[in-house]
C-alpha cells in the first residue's frame, strides 16, 4: 500500500511542477492560464483525497483488528456467551460483529484499485463474520433451551372419561347406569374454543433473540438464522404433542387397531388438536412475530415450516378415523371430533391463511368434511342395523331386550349432538366457517315442524318396534309375547319421555305408545287370567262334585302360572306393582267371592288357598326368579 501510494504520490507531484513551470512561462495566452490553474486545483485535490483515503484506510483496518480480537476472545472460550454472566456481554459481542459487518460494507463501497491489502482486509473481516455467524446459531439454541417455558400438563386441558365399550360386530346392550353416564363425550366439548395466547420462551429474552435475528439478516445470513430457529420449534412442538402421547401413526395401523385402544387415542387426539391450534400455535406465531415480523414473509414462512408435519401428522390420523368401518359405537367420537374441527376453523383460517399455508388449511377443511361425512352415514344407517339384528332364540324372562336398552339409551347420548346432527342433515353449505356457527345456534329445537333429525329417530324407534314384534314371535307362549312387548315399549316411552328428545317425538307419539303398552297389558291379563277366572265365576247352579272340581282346577292354573310366571321380569317396579294390583283386583275379588261360596256349599278343607295366599303370591309373580307352590290340602 505504501508503495502504491509513494508512486501515485510521485505522478502528482510531477505533474504540479510541470504546470507550475508552465504558469511561469511569458508566451501563454490567458486562455492556456485558465486551463493551467484549474489543473493545478484538480491535482491538489487528488492529492488531498488520496490522503485521506489513506488515512480512512488505516482507521478502517484499526477498528476491525480490535473488533476482530474482542470476537475471537469469546470465540475460544468453550462456554457459550450467554452463560458467562450478563447478558451485556452478548449485546458487546453482537456490537463488535456488527462492526465487523459494517467494515464489509465500507471496504466493499470503496473504490476498487486493485489494492491487495483492501482485498486481504475484506476477505479476514468476512472469515471473522461468518465465525460469528455460526457462533450466533449457537447462541441462538442456546437461549431458546434455556428460557423455553415448561407447560407440562399446566396448559393441557386434558378430561378424563370413562369408555363405552361396545362390541364392534353387533348392537349390544350396555346397562343404564354404565350408558347413560359414559360417552365419548368429556366436559370440554362444550367449551368454546377461545385462542390463548402465552409466552413460550421467557418474554426478557426476546429481545436478545431479536437483536441477533436482526444482525445476521442485515450479514445476509437469513437461512441460517431460520435453519437452527425452524428445528428448534419443530423438535418444540413435536415435545408437546407428546404429552398427549401423539407419535406419527400409519393409516393401516389405526385401522388395525381395538376400539378400545382407538376410542382412547381419539380422545388423545381431540385434546391435542384443541390445545395445538387454540394455545400452542397461536402462541408460536405470537412470538414469530416478534421477533421476525419486520421481515416480510419470512415468519410467517417459518411458521408454516415449523408446524406442518405436526398438523399434518394430526389431520393424517383424523382422515384414518374417518375412513374406518362405520360402525354404531364409532358415531360420538367423529361427531366429536367434527365439533372439535368445526369450532376451530376460524382459528386455523386465521393462522394459515398465507399461501403457503393453504395446504394445510384445505387438507384441514377436507377433514371436517369428511368426518361429518362419515357421521351422517353412521346415523342414516342405524335403522338396517336395526333391521338386520335379528335372533332365532326367544329373550328370557321377557324383560327388556338389550338391543331396546342399546339403542334407546344410544338415542339419550345423540340428544347432546342435536344440533350438529341437524346441521349436517340438512346438508347446508356456508361459505364463511363463522356463520356455520351462527346458523347452528339459531336452529330451533322446539319447531312444530319434525326436522330431518326427529324423523329419523322416529323412523329407527319403528326399525326398533318391528324388530321387537319379530323377537316376540319366538315366544309360544302369548301372554310371554305381550309381557315383553309391554316392558320393551314402556321402556322406550318412559326414556324418551323424561329426555331431552320428548321434542323430537312430540306428545302425540307418546300418548300413541302409552296405549301400545298399556293394549298390551290388558291382553296379557286376557290370555293368562280369563280363563284361570272362568273356572271359578259361574258357579251358581253348580252342584257340589263341579264345586269341588273348580277348586282343584283353579288350584292347579294357578300353580302352574305361578311357577311360570315368578321366572318372568318387569325391570320397572311401578309397571310391575300397577299390573300385579290390576290382576289382584281380578283375580282376588272372583276368588274371594268363589272361596265364600265354597265355605257355604262344602268345607273350609276344601280351599287350598286363601285370598291372603294369593294376595301374597301375586307380589312374587315378575320377580325374574321362578319358584314353585308346596301347599298342602288342609285336612
């Protein structure tokens, strides 16, 4: 450099001279003077610049050397610079790189002269950038783990529930208490779904962080400082989803798997889901935004980065769930998790709205769609599933079936999904996610006229019925038939009655079904009691020996029905005391009046039963548990 300079120096000095000597010449025109003078200004000028080019030169490669010695101090140090104490060492180190950066810019803006020092100076203060670039990356990571909030299970709204177990191939039964108090339903379904905003990282770092982005984006080390920020959150996410034991699963697998086993993955999931899209996302995007939001796209872009393979790990296992068997028991978990999905499109809208995000968000919607798909197809088919459940064995004891308690106490869990059942029946289609919700909380339940959900419960209850009267056929005893048609649809009324679908069926169909059961009593009391009380009604002009056959006979009918009919059930205990009084009311009035004439025409020895006997044995008819009289004629 100093040569250089000498010799540029030298030509300049020589030049001044000549035009110097030329002035003092006698024979120049004033024009020629003119001309002389302003070169001789140019050339001092030039003089001047070159020395403070030098001089800016010499500053330039000072302030590098001692920046470059202050990165290099920490450079060596194995710790990483934000735990060797306060956190003014790191924004020191972040000055000294940033001089660096700066020295680049003013080396590269100067003009090109072929100097080779300049060139070796740019080329060191690069080599020193790109240390600290790469220390920067560090240092990033470094800050993240340590200030990374600890959610655990603090923010994961997790709510237990029990199972419905069910048997995948058949309708079954399931006892009351254990149907009517378990769904697939937890206590979060009705929740609304409101984004919430935390602090993923401790918020006094987030400047630090900030001030590093900002450094190695204006050094042009914009991939760098995206590449170990992108696989910081992306192993983040990947952390919280296992706390709702969400790994990445295979669509052949889910559909392999037990109901069991997938009923308590699909809670898993909507709990995941929930918290993902209305806590940890937003709150991600939040802190994106802080710190690259004056980047254009780029946080966004990053964002998306982050949290697609997590989303689409999430929606992957949804679409298996939706495309499984379509089976009854399956129906309360995809209406969940189609709820779930539905109350959180405005979320998702609002979080992957960019282009690059729109993947996401159609395979989002896809997924909605087709789990409410899957849903409509479930409950549309329940009544050939009814249809088709048939049996060539009578029930025993002619109590309330079990496909009557499957199916009713079934239609008592579809009463909390009214309106969505509603809504996807009636196949509306709202452009704006928003106003679906909106629609669904103006439908009135209460209409006069049935809506497409009453008159398809009304028509499975009649798949219901027919089935019941095809079950009753098994049955050769007729007054068995009537005893299990009676329980089954007093059963049916009695639920629907006291139930949130009283609305769906009306009055005037329970009144209807009032009378089935109650037509059906009566014709129980026909078949079995009319002709036990013709033995002993019409006695009148009987002569003694017919007296004494009439009372062994009607001992004998009714033994025989006693130990038939103690073996039979009515599950419900007032049904059963308002046919066990009906029948006593018969059944005790003729015998009384029968035993009374005994007493007068023959002997007391000659009534094997008393009317107390038979008002206590009636109490055992019903009881499910068969016995035999071993009463002895009196003497």
């Amino acid at each position: 450099m100093e040569d250089d300079k000498s010799a540029d120096q030298h030509v300049i000095a020589a030049a001044h001279h000549l035009v110097k000597a030329l002035k003092d010449s006698t024979s120049l025109s004033d024009e020629v003077r003119r001309t002389l003078a302003d070169l001789d200004i140019h050339l001092a000028a030039m003089n001047e610049a070159k020395e403070d080019e030098t001089t800016s030169f010499r500053e330039i490669e000072d302030r590098f050397r001692s920046a470059q010695a202050k990165i290099m101090s920490l450079q060596s140090n194995c710790l990483k610079i934000w735990d060797t104490g306060p956190s003014n060492q790191l924004l020191e180190y972040l000055q000294n790189v940033e001089e660096v950066r700066s020295i680049i810019v003013s080396l590269e803006s100067m003009v090109p002269n072929n100097n080779r020092k300049q060139s070796r100076l740019t080329n060191q203060a690069h080599c020193v950038l790109q240390i600290a670039m790469v220390k920067l990356q560090e240092e990033v990571i470094n800050i993240l783990l340590q200030s990374k909030q600890c959610f655990g299970r603090a923010y994961v709204s997790f709510h237990s529930c029990e199972e419905i177990v069910v048997d995948e191939e058949t309708m079954v039964s399931i006892e009351d208490d254990s149907v009517e108090g378990t769904s697939c339903l937890d206590s979060s379904r009705a929740e609304s779904e409101e984004c919430i905003i935390m602090d993923l990282v401790n918020p006094g770092v987030v400047p630090y962080i900030k001030s590093i982005a900002d450094l190695m984006f204006a050094s042009h080390y914009v991939q760098e400082f995206c590449q170990v920020f992108i696989r910081f959150w992306k192993d983040a996410l990947y952390e919280y989803l296992g706390f709702f034991c969400m790994q990445q699963i295979s669509i052949e697998e889910v559909l392999r798997m037990d109901w069991a086993s997938l009923n308590c993955r699909i809670k898993k999931w909507r709990q995941a889901m929930k918290n993902v899209i209305a806590f940890y996302l937003p709150s991600e995007k939040n802190l994106f935004d802080q710190i690259l939001g004056e980047f254009g796209s780029v946080s966004s872009t990053c964002f998306i980065e982050v949290s697609k393979d997590a989303m689409m790990c999430l929606l992957n296992f949804g679409q298996a769930v939706a495309i499984g068997p379509l089976l009854p028991e399956r129906l309360f978990c995809l209406l969940d998790m189609y709820e779930l999905l539905r109350g959180l499109c405005q979320d998702v809208d609002a979080l992957f709205c960019e282009n690059h995000g729109n993947s996401i968000q159609v395979e989002y919607h896809e997924l909605t769609k087709n789990l409410g798909d899957s849903a409509k197809a479930i409950f549309l088919g329940l009544g050939n599933r009814i249809a088709s459940n048939t049996s060539t064995t009578p029930f025993q004891g002619g109590g309330v079936h079990p496909l009557t308690k499957y199916v009713i106490n079934y239609f008592m869990l579809l009463s909390e999904y009214y309106v969505t059942l509603r809504f996807l029946l009636e196949d509306r289609e709202v452009e704006n996610s928003g106003e679906v919700v909106d629609a669904l909380v103006r439908l009135d339940i209460s209409s006069k006229f049935p809506c497409p959900v009453a008159l398809h419960l009304q028509s499975i209850t009649s798949r219901l019925e027919s089935n019941l009267e095809d079950r009753s056929n098994l049955y050769k005893d007729d007054s068995l038939k009537h005893i299990f048609l009676m329980n089954n649809i007093h059963y049916i009324v009695q639920k629907i009655k006291n139930s949130k679908l009283r609305t769906c069926f009306g009055d005037e169909w329970i009144k209807i079904h009032i009378v089935k059961y109650v037509q059906h009593e009566k014709s129980y009391e026909r078949k079995t009691w009319n002709s036990i009380i013709s033995l002993i009604t019409g006695y009148e002009k009987s002569g003694k020996a017919v007296l004494k056959e009439r009372c062994r006979n009607f001992s004998i009918a009714f033994e025989d029905v006693y130990k038939n009919q103690t073996g039979w059930t009515i599950p419900d205990i007032d049904l059963r005391a308002d046919l066990n009084i009906s029948i006593g009311l018969r059944v005790v009035h003729a015998y009384r009046t029968f035993a009374g004439q005994v007493r007068k025409s023959l002997s007391e020895k000659h009534i094997k039963y008393t009317e107390e006997d038979l008002e206590e044995y009636l109490l055992d008819f019903f009881q499910g548990s068969a016995k035999s009289l071993n009463h002895h004629w009196r003497r």
